[in-house]
C-alpha cells in the first residue's frame, strides 16, 4: 500500500492524517464500509474532543492474560482510554453514535480504580493513609536540602568559587557549579563538568538527607508495585472488557481523525459503490498546491487520455486513482460528494514509473510486461497506466497493447491509459468499451490549459513545445519536414476535430440554457393560463348565479297582479343586475416603450407598442402580448433597455454599486454573489469594483480569488491599498 500511496503522491496527505490519530493503526477499517460511514457522518454533527495520546496496548493484553504484573505506567495508559470513554458518555449524542457509546459498559470496580488515579498519571496519596505518610515524610526531608543548600550558598567562604548562585540537577543530585580550589572550603564529591572547564559538586553534607529521601522514595515505590500488582490482578478477571474497549478506542479514533481532517481541508467523505463506474465534480488532487479541479464521467472499461506534453494527463491519471483509493479507505477528499459517484475496487494499481533495473538486468519494456502479466490474475481492479507505449517500437507496441487491453476488458479490469501514440489511440477508439480523453492547447498562446475534452483523440504538440522550451525554429521546421505532410496533415485534422467539438458543445450548452428559460416561460404561462382560467369560471358562475336570480324575480312579478309588487320585484331585478361585475378587458394604465411591466409572474420591458399588442422582453425571451394584460411596474427611474449583439435585450440594473461586502458569507454563498455582483457591473458599465472579503482564517478570500482566475470578465485583480482595506479587500478590473 505504501508504495501505491507513493506513486499516488498522497504521502504527505495520509502523514498528515495520521498525524491526527491517537496512536498508530493502518487507514483500512475492518467491518461495514456502510456503517463506518454513518458513524462519521453522524459524528460531524458533534463538537468534541479529540482522543488522547495512549500507546499501543496489545502486549500488556497478552501480559495479562498469562497473570503478569502491569508497569503503573502502563495500567495509566488504560485509564487514559477509560476516560475518555467516560468523557463521550457525558456528552449528547443521537442515533446510532447514542447507541454505542451505551454500549460501553464501564464496571463499578473499573471506575473504581480509575478514580485512584490523579490527571498526571500518579496514584492519589488518600486511597491510601501509607502514602500521605511517605509524601509528607518526603515534603519534610526535601524542605530541610532546601534549607541546607540556601546555607551553604550564603556561606561566605564559598563566595569566590561560586560560578553562579543556582542549585543544578545533574544525575538526580543537586549540585552547585564552582571553580578550581573549593576543597579547601567545602567537602564534596565531582559530579560532572561544565563547558567551560567548571566543576558540578554534590555537597557530602547532604548524604544524610540524600539517603533519608532514597529510603522514603524505595517504600513509596513498593507500596505503588503493591497497587500494580492489585490492579493487574483485578484488570485479569476484567480481560474480555480491556480487549474490548481498546479494540472500541482504535474504532472511534479512526473515526475521530477522519472527522477532524475533514474538517481541516474542508473536505468531504464519499462512500464506495458496489458497481465500478467513477463519476467525480470538482476533485482536487491532495498534493497540488492551486489545483483546477477535474470532472469526469467514466462508465466504460478503458478511459484513453491523449494529447499535449504536460498537460496534466499523468496527474488527471492520478486524481482517478488518488479519488478511488480515498473512498476505498473512507478518507476525505475535496470533492462535490453530492454529485460524485465512486466504484469500489479490490485492487487499486498504478503503473507510473519507469521499471528498468540493471541489478535484476530488468528493461523497461520487460518491466512493464511483467506488471501487465500480474494483471491477468486479479478481478476488480482499477489499474492506472502512463505512457503504456513505454520502451518498444510503436507500431508493435499498438498491436500487442490493443489485444492485452481487449482480453483485460472480460477480467472486470477498469484501465486508465494515458498514450502520445495515435495508432494505438485509433485502434482503440472503435472499441465500443473505450471512453476517450484528450488534453487541450492553447495554440495562440502556445501552452497546454489543463483542461480535458471528451470524446476525441488529442493532438501531442511536440514541436509546439520544443520551441516553447527554447530550441530553435529551423531545428523545428526540419524535424516537421522528416515527420511528413501526410502526418502533419492528419495533426491539423485532429486539431480541427477539438475545435469543432469545443464550438458544438459551447452551441450545445447555449441551447440547454435557452432550452431551460423557455421551460421556465411555459410553465409560468401554464401557470397564469389556469389561473386565468379559473378567475374566468368564477366570474362566469358568479354572472350565471345572479342572471338566474334576476329572471326568476321576474317571472315572480310577471306572474303579480298588483302593481305595487310589480314595481317592488323589478326594483329586486335591477339590484342584481347591478350587482353583476363585467369583467374588464382594456387596462386604463398609459403603457409605453421602455416601461417595466409585469405578465403573471414574469417581469419584463416594454420594447414596442403596436396597436393594443405590445412587444415585452421577459428573461431573454420576446413575447408579444394585449396591453390589457399587463401591469405598469412604478420605480423611480426608468430603466431603458440595453441591446446585446445577439438581439437579446438585457436591462440595466439600477441599485447595483461598485463595492460588494461578502463579510461573514460562506465560500459558496460568497462566490454565488460575486459572479451576480460583476455581471450587473459589467451592464452598469464599471470597469473597476472592489470586493471587501476580510482577512479572518484567509478560506474566503482564497474562495473568491481561486473564481476571479476562472470568471471571463476579469482583466485583473490585486489588493486594495492600506487605508482602503489592505489584504481584506479586492480591486478587480474589468
């Protein structure tokens, strides 16, 4: 595993999780990768504190259960497991993590003596009256070297040789530091020297102290292995709970250190699928510095990445891998798990590196065609391959490599190959379980984006990247002279492909976005429609209800002879006639060109008026519609209507300024503003804003620059001056 994580260059991220952990255990967690990823998800809800530092206690396990004597060191480092257990149980937990943490059922006689034991690790002196005894028998003999020693260094015989006036310890004896020639004042013995040639000199006065405080400390130190030997015992009868709750330490301080690094990277957990597909959004590599994060859909057998030197196909590779193991062993990654979707792998492979070995008389080729025959005995493996064509002839090479991959592909083997070599690229591009990838190139500036394009084979860029590197342009033209026209022409075919594939899918996302606001039109005019359509039935149900009412009155005063009821029944007709509301067809509002209006729920401008028909542009949508139909939206300043290129009408913002104050935004939230922020500067016509972000922990204004880089519009951006916010503002430019 560890030279996986190597290849992956993932070690400096596992050390710093590791680095997290209690104690040293592996990364793979035994049992249910399912309920392992409950728990951490449960447990990130909770604010705790992280495990303490405990060595590993599988040797003193096995000491006691052949009746050894635990070290009082050692039965400190259980306690220390004990209390934290005992500190998770004060806290309030829900769920499954409730329910465990139950679960450890701590003994009345375990509490009991985890109650002996003060916060530094040493037996309390009142569990027992021989202890306070001692301690205070020590505290006397110790106040009486004090004593003794502040004498002898007031001593004014001893002035002249003194080198300071500080007792030193040296070998567990107190000393004092003195020049040459102090036997004729003091007795003592030489204990060691100092730098610059001074003698450590342990007064014989003392001895008398000395032995009284060993004696004191020897009775301290058996009465202690008393107590070692009475907790060994009692931990012996309580085995099957000590292997229990330190097996339960390691679980929860596995999932602690997830947890907490997860929270350190702001990073996210994926759990494995059962099936093999890998579907990542917005995965960062660990070890890079300022990644551009990397999306991909891959369901097939092989992903075939192709295209221009250093253009991140090795560390694209990597990132598959490096995302696959981290899900593997529940590790976080920053990534959008909400979108993403990773397959789980027995066998996670990468062959990288160059294996040519003079010792074992290994060639490169060799090397690689042993690693290719280890393949053949696994399933369920994700192998990551680079430069597959590594070491032989090419045309060869496309032929052996194509039938190797098309007999992997029945083996439940997921490839991912990275290649320079077209023949194989070609060969394997018919083949219906073949994804294809390829780097892309900035040719007006001549240098690789580091971006990736699907469904195309990419063009290498060698000559384009000798002469960005320095050699010479009649050494390039030569070389693509000996290369062919023939060749060279089919690069300019396939470069002609990329661009032809960049303009259909911009087009293709062009069409999905109009294609999403003309949905969003017709569900609203659906919406106002049958609104409409019941207001209409209402008010016709409304005039049928009152029509009836009125005839019958009048068939009543018909059917009167008197003409005094005649009169009354027809004035009863007349009210409820009146009463009849007509609805109006013709809106009285003065409604003209410019005007901000509303249809329903749709807002929009006017653009023209023709008749009683007007031209409205709600949401880039033109639509024609009766004046009577519309509200007059009342602002205080008219807002006239912009034209784009494109025929599109676009309404300039009227409250839009040129600052924007993202303090105490979260990064998604602040980012989302942002990109609304610059779009209504941009219709306003600033070509300078700034952005007030704050310093704080430094992740927001990280956030937000990391999308300046990416936002189209930007010409530039750099900090604010000192008085004008300093590293807690932005100016862009636009």
């Amino acid at each position: 595993m560890q030279k996986l994580i190597l290849k992956l260059d993932l070690d400096g991220y596992i050390t710093s999780y590791k680095n997290l952990l209690a104690r040293e255990k592996p990364i793979f967690m035994e049992g249910d990768a399912k309920l392992h990823f409950r728990f951490i998800k449960e447990l990130q809800n909770y604010d705790l504190n992280p495990p303490p530092q405990v060595d590993n206690m599988d040797k003193e396990l096995v000491h006691l259960s052949k009746q050894g004597i635990l070290h009082i060191k050692q039965i400190w480092e259980f306690i220390k497991i004990i209390r934290y257990f005992l500190y998770l149980k004060q806290k309030k937990f829900e769920g499954i993590v409730d329910d465990w943490i139950k679960s450890v059922d701590i003994s009345p006689l375990i509490l009991k003596i985890e109650n002996w034991f003060d916060k530094n690790g040493d037996l309390k002196e009142e569990i027992d009256e021989k202890f306070l005894s001692i301690n205070a028998s020590l505290k006397i003999v110790k106040e009486k070297i004090d004593s003794h020693l502040k004498i002898l260094l007031t001593s004014s015989k001893l002035q002249e040789f003194l080198v300071d006036t500080q007792v030193h310890f040296l070998n567990e004896q107190e000393t004092f530091l003195l020049r040459g020639g102090f036997n004729n004042v003091i007795k003592g013995s030489i204990v060691g020297r100092s730098g610059n040639g001074y003698f450590y000199v342990s007064p014989h006065s003392l001895e008398s102290y000395k032995k009284q405080k060993s004696d004191l400390t020897d009775k301290k130190e058996a009465l202690i292995y008393e107590y070692a030997k009475k907790i060994s015992s009692e931990f012996g009868k309580q085995l099957l709970f000590l292997k229990f709750i330190n097996k339960e330490f390691d679980r929860f301080d596995n999932y602690m250190a997830r947890v907490l690094f997860a929270k350190r990277f702001d990073a996210e957990f994926v759990l494995p699928s059962k099936d093999s597909d890998i579907i990542l959004k917005n995965f960062s590599h660990p070890a890079l510095h300022e990644p551009k994060p990397i999306s991909v859909n891959f369901k097939k057998n092989i992903l075939l990445i192709t295209g221009v030197n250093a253009g991140g196909k090795t560390m694209f590779l990597k990132s598959l891998l490096s995302a696959a193991f981290l899900a593997k062993y529940l590790l976080p990654m920053k990534i959008n798990a909400a979108n993403s979707h990773i397959g789980n792998f027995k066998n996670i492979k990468a062959i990288i590196e160059d294996p040519q070995n003079v010792k074992d008389d290994i060639s490169t080729f060799a090397g690689r065609m042993i690693e290719f025959s280890k393949l053949f005995t696994i399933k369920s493996a994700l192998v990551g391959v680079d430069e597959i064509e590594l070491g032989t002839d090419a045309d060869e090479a496309a032929n052996l490599f194509c039938a190797i991959l098309e007999n992997l592909i029945k083996k439940e083997i997921k490839i991912i190959i990275t290649t320079h070599h077209k023949r194989l690229a070609s060969m394997l591009a018919a083949n219906e379980h073949v994804e294809l990838l390829a780097a892309l190139y900035d040719e007006k500036a001549q240098k690789p984006l580091y971006g990736f394009l699907e469904g195309i084979i990419g063009k290498s860029y060698a000559f384009e990247t000798a002469l960005r590197y320095g050699i010479a342009q009649n050494i390039v033209e030569k070389a693509k002279t000996l290369y062919g026209e023939d060749k060279e022409k089919l690069n300019e075919l396939i470069q002609k492909n990329i661009d032809l594939e960049l303009q259909s899918r911009i087009k293709l996302k062009e069409f999905e976005q109009k294609e999403q606001m003309l949905s969003k039109l017709t569900n609203s005019l659906e919406e106002q429609k049958d609104k409409q359509q019941e207001e209409f039935e209402k008010i016709k149900r409304d005039f049928e209800s009152k029509y009836m009412e009125a005839i019958s009155l009048a068939k009543e005063a018909a059917r009167e002879k008197s003409s005094e009821n005649i009169h009354r029944l027809l004035n009863q007709t007349n009210k409820v006639k009146e009463t009849i509301i007509t609805p109006q067809t013709k809106n009285t509002e003065d409604i003209k060109a410019g005007d901000k209006v509303k249809y329903g729920a749709l807002k929009g401008v006017v653009l023209s008026i023709k008749k009683e028909i007007a031209s409205i542009e709600a949401e880039g949508i033109i639509m024609h519609l009766p004046k009577y139909s519309l509200k007059k939206i009342r602002s205080n300043q008219p807002v006239p209507p912009v034209k784009k290129k494109n025929g599109i009408f676009l309404q300039r913002p009227t409250n839009v300024g040129v600052t924007l104050d993202l303090h105490g935004l979260r990064s998604d939230e602040a980012i989302e503003k942002t990109d609304k922020f610059l779009s209504d500067a941009l219709l306003a016509g600033f070509d300078e804003v700034q952005i007030y972000h704050g310093v704080g922990t430094g992740k927001l204004a990280f956030a937000i620059k990391n999308f300046l880089k990416t936002h189209p519009s930007v010409k530039e951006f750099f900090d604010a001056s000192v008085n004008n916010g300093g590293a807690g503002a932005t100016i862009v430019r636009l």
